[in-house]
C-alpha cells in the first residue's frame, strides 16, 4: 500500500471516528434540536401532529372532557391564557396557552400546560392549610365562589366554611401574562384559637418530555437562598421517594421546567419557609412550599401571600416578574448556563432585528452580518499573519536546526524572530476563538428561547428552530419511506458543506498529506454532523461561511502577493543559510 492509499485511508477513518463519535456524545452534551415540525410527504409539505407522550408516562384513565365537567368550575380568561379553577378542591387543573399552537398547522390547538387528576399528563396547583384545633378544607372540600370568570382586573375569591366558626377564603388574581396571585386567608370567630400552616404545590404525572441534558435542564428547579439549582432531576427524586429532597429559605421560588414551559411557586419573599421536592408512585411528582405555622386568636384573621406562575418561558417576561415582583433569579427559569452574560445580548440584539424586520431567518442573517463587520480587523489581521508565517518558514526552520538541542534558546529566538518580522502565530486563532463562543451563544439562544419556536424562514423551512425536512435522500419525500437518521441530510445542511468545502478551498492544503486528506474530507463531514441542529443555527454558519469566502477573495486580490506567498512551499535551508530580512505583505 502506497503513502497516499494509506493517508487517505487514515483520513476517512478519523473522520468516521468525529462523525460516530460526535453522534454518541451530542444528545447527551450539545442536544441538536427541537423536534421535527414538518415533513415531506408525496412531495408535499405537511405538519407533524402532537408527539405522543413516552409508553412509560401514565395514561388516561377517563377523558378530559368528561372529568372537568364532574366539578363546578371558574372560567379562566386572559390575553395568553385560557382554562378554569376546580371549585373541588380549589385548584388550577385546566390551563391552555392560547399564544401557542401545539404544532405549526394553522388550526393546530393551543398548548395545553395543565390537566386534571386522572387525566392523561395530570398537572395542577393546589392551595390549602394544614393545621391542630380546627377542620381544614381537603381535596374534596368544594368552595363557593363569588364571580364565574376569573380576568385580569376581576379577581375571585373561594370560601368554605368548616362549621366551627373558621372561614376559610382563597382570592385568585391574574397579570395579562402568566402570574397567578392566590391569597390564603383563616378567619377565625370560634371559642378559641387555632393554630394553621399555609402551603402551596404543584402536582404532575411524567417526567418532561423535553430532553434534560448538559446544556438544557428539564426537570425540577428552584432558587432558594439566593442560589439557582437545575436539579434534582426525576430520576434522583425517584431514588429519594417520599422523603424527597428539602430545602429551607427565605422567599426564592421552585418548581418544574420544560424547554418552553415552566410552572414556580414563589412566597413572600420576605417568609421563611419550608420547600421541597416529592416523587410518588406512578411517576408523580411534586413541588411544594410551606409556611411558618401561625396562631389566629379568636376575632383574627390571617393571611399568606403566594405567587403562581403557569406559562410560557418568555425572556422579557420572566425578566419582568424579577423586577416587578422581586423574585430573585426569575430569569434563570432559562437555562442560559455559564454563558448567559454573551447569551442574553446574542438573545435581545436577535429578537430585536424580527421586531425590526419580521422574519427570524433574515435577523439571524442580518446578526452575522453585523458580527462579521465588528470582526473584520481582526480578520485582516488574521490574514496578514497567515501570509507572514508562511513566508518566515525557511528561517524558522533554520532556527529549529540551529538550536534543536537548546529549548530554551529556541523559544527564545522564535520570540525574537515574530517581534521582528512583526506576525503572531496566535492571530490566526484570534477569530476562531471569537466566533465559537458567539456561535454557542447564538445556538444556545435557538435552542432555549421560545421566541424561536416554529418561527418560519422562507420556502420548506416552516420552523427554524427543528432540523431541516427536506432531503434528496427520498427525493424530497417522493419516495415513501423515511432514511435513517445519519443519512438524512437537508438541503441546508448539504449547502453548509458546500460553502464549507469552497471556504477551505481558498486557503492553501497543508503540507503535510495526511493533514491534507482530512482537510479535504472534513467539509462533508461537518456537514453530517449539523444536519441534525435547527436550521436556524446552519443559516448562521452558512452566511458566516459565504461572507468570509468575500473576504478572502478581496483579501487575496488587495495584497496579490499573499496567495502566492501561502501557496509556495518553504524550502528546506541548510543549518548555513544565513537569515536575512523577510518579506511579509504590508498593507
């Protein structure tokens, strides 16, 4: 077998090892994107429906329909929220997001957050007392009501009375948004005091749906004592049982996210209280905040302040709420992790360009753009030193020969050499450790934020937030049958390879052939291993690539010299050969 048979061989097998390897380690590390929104059938562009919940969620046991009209009920009406309060029990057990369809179709129905006990996917909020000396209303206490229709601005208030002189009252307030205020209140005019512990909770049947992975937490989160904590997840609730994981704190809030949606308990954040997460069987589970036990003397009353939020996780929103309400760390409800300081101003200056411009695919386009601009010394720099390095070769390799057996002198004289000819041999990777971790912060925002979510671009892209549907592998949905997922490769993610393979192109092959095989191949192996993120996150990449494509080609045709320079392989100098004055190209 010849060298190049063997290098090329050696290339493939590399690039097999990121493709295998990288597929292995993504889901868990760096989730790709939101499911497939669309796909292609008979040529034909269509809606996916509703994914079906996981084989191991519980099921229905009686139809939605049939259990909320088994209670007398409140009806819920807001700008973004629609549903109704169970007078049994006095919970929040019906709940649709009315500014979000469940699936890109125009008459898909609103998302549904919240469902009744024994109902498939059962989700609620409850609120009640635990207490010595007196009955308290249960699950099973049905209240009376003094309005049918909660609204912002026209709040309800529940009451029950226990017969033995304690009235019990539940006041329901609701923002234009997402908050719920619900007010507790013990009215004591019996023979003598009693002794009463406010809770609060929220109840679900399931783990998410949504992945729960390194950069995205799905699951149970809270911030208590001023500390954020994404976790425990269910699998560590189910360990821990009954006994759960507790907490205690002053104020904070907790409760259950999902990639878009989020249900949180938040106390008077001025209260000590007692808080915990609680797995049951069947996959229940729960979070709960409890109160400090108080004493009502007769002719007293008492009352606890909570605040319940049940609704989409909107960056301005929950941000608002931090503000508004004081609630510490709302925002982080959004999993923006480490980098959330280059995250959120990637989110606000994105989101501005589609208030500005009212498509999502131009903004991200128009976000590159700027990005590239704000880059572009630094890229003329980086191009300069690349001609630079290739041009002092020969008199690094006489260094190299001359000092090979004194390290110290080497580096030493190396150092010297670059000041001299003026050239850094980090410039290069200047622009590469930018646009990385701009690059995380714009995928991180794509695959977090809801304002992305079904947001279309132009012709088959419906969704820029799910992976491209459309591949010539089935003749764009022609054939009848579904490629397996390593082969099923978009149009955009084929055009991403396409301006990555004309991008390495322009810069000359490295000397060395096995570099040279790898560098040939990895354009279409990066391709393989994009195609599964949102089509969004490749349409950055894409304008990236054909913008520094531009780049290099006025580059070049600026200083002619540099390609020449770039592209001639250095001579090999003898130890002798004298280090005279290099030419590097000047502006």
């Amino acid at each position: 077998m010849n060298s190049d048979n063997r290098n090329l061989i050696l290339a493939i097998v590399l690039s097999a090892l990121v493709l295998f390897g990288w597929s292995a380690i993504s889901n868990r590390f760096l989730p790709t994107a939101a499911p497939p929104s669309t796909q292609i059938v008979d040529g034909k562009q269509v809606a996916l429906p509703k994914p079906e919940a996981a084989p191991d969620t519980p099921v229905a046991i009686r139809d939605r329909a049939v259990v909320l009209g088994e209670a007398p009920r409140v009806q819920i009406k807001t700008p973004k929220l629609s549903g109704s309060i169970n007078l049994r029990g006095g919970r929040i057990d019906d709940l649709t997001l009315t500014a979000y369809g469940e699936t890109i179709a125009k008459n898909a129905p609103p998302v549904r957050l919240l469902s009744p006990a024994g109902t498939a996917d059962a989700y609620f909020a409850g609120f009640g007392w635990t207490g010595e000396g007196a009955a308290i209303p249960s699950a099973d206490t049905v209240w009376t009501a003094d309005r049918a229709l909660l609204a912002p601005n026209s709040p309800v208030t529940l009451s029950w009375a226990n017969g033995q002189g304690q009235i019990y009252r539940l006041r329901f307030a609701v923002d234009p948004n997402y908050m719920f205020t619900v007010t507790q209140t013990v009215a004591n005019a019996g023979a003598g005091p009693v002794a009463v512990r406010p809770y609060a909770l929220v109840s679900r049947n399931g783990v998410s749906k949504d992945p729960d992975g390194w950069t995205m937490h799905t699951g149970p989160i809270s911030t208590l004592n001023g500390s954020t904590n994404y976790g425990p997840n269910f699998s560590e609730l189910d360990k821990a049982g009954a006994t759960g994981v507790n907490y205690q704190s002053t104020g904070g809030w907790l409760g259950f996210g999902d990639k878009y949606w989020l249900t949180a308990l938040a106390p008077d954040q001025r209260a000590p209280i007692d808080a915990a997460f609680r797995a049951g069987e069947g996959q229940r589970y729960q979070a709960q905040l409890t109160n400090r036990s108080r004493v009502v003397p007769v002719g007293q009353q008492t009352s606890a302040v909570q605040h319940f939020f049940a609704g989409a996780k909107e960056v301005s929103t929950l941000d608002g709420y931090e503000s508004s309400l004081g609630i510490p760390h709302f925002g982080r409800a959004i999993d923006w992790g480490y980098f959330e300081v280059l995250e959120k101003p990637v989110f606000y200056v994105l989101h501005w360009l589609f208030e500005a411009l009212g498509n999502f695919g131009v903004a991200i386009i128009l976000l590159t753009v700027l990005v590239k601009i704000l880059m572009f010394p630094i890229a003329q720099k980086q191009f300069k030193s690349m001609a630079g390095m290739r041009v002092i070769q020969p008199k690094m390799k006489i260094l190299q020969e001359r000092y090979k057996d004194d390290k110290a002198k080497l580096q030493s004289e190396m150092l010297e050499l670059y000041k001299t000819e003026k050239v850094s041999p980090l410039s290069g990777c200047l622009p590469i450790l930018i646009q990385i971790p701009i690059g995380y912060a714009l995928y991180k925002v794509l695959m977090l934020t809801i304002e992305m979510r079904h947001q279309p671009f132009a012709l088959w892209i419906k969704d820029l937030a799910a992976p491209d549907p459309l591949t010539p592998v089935n003749l764009f949905g022609l054939l009848d049958f579904t490629p397996p997922h390593l082969i099923a490769i978009g149009i955009v993610p084929i055009l991403l390879g396409i301006t990555q393979y004309f991008q390495f192109k322009l810069n000359p092959a490295p000397a060395d052939p096995t570099q040279a095989q790898i560098f040939a191949i990895m354009p279409w192996v990066f391709m393989f291993i994009m195609a599964p993120y949102a089509v969004g996150l490749l349409l950055y990449w894409i304008t990236q690539n054909l913008i520094t494509i531009a780049q290099q080609t006025w580059f070049y045709s600026r200083y002619p010299g540099m390609k020449a320079a770039m592209a001639t392989p250095a001579p090999t100098p003898t130890p002798a050969t004298p280090i005279k004055q290099a030419r590097t190209p000047k502006k």
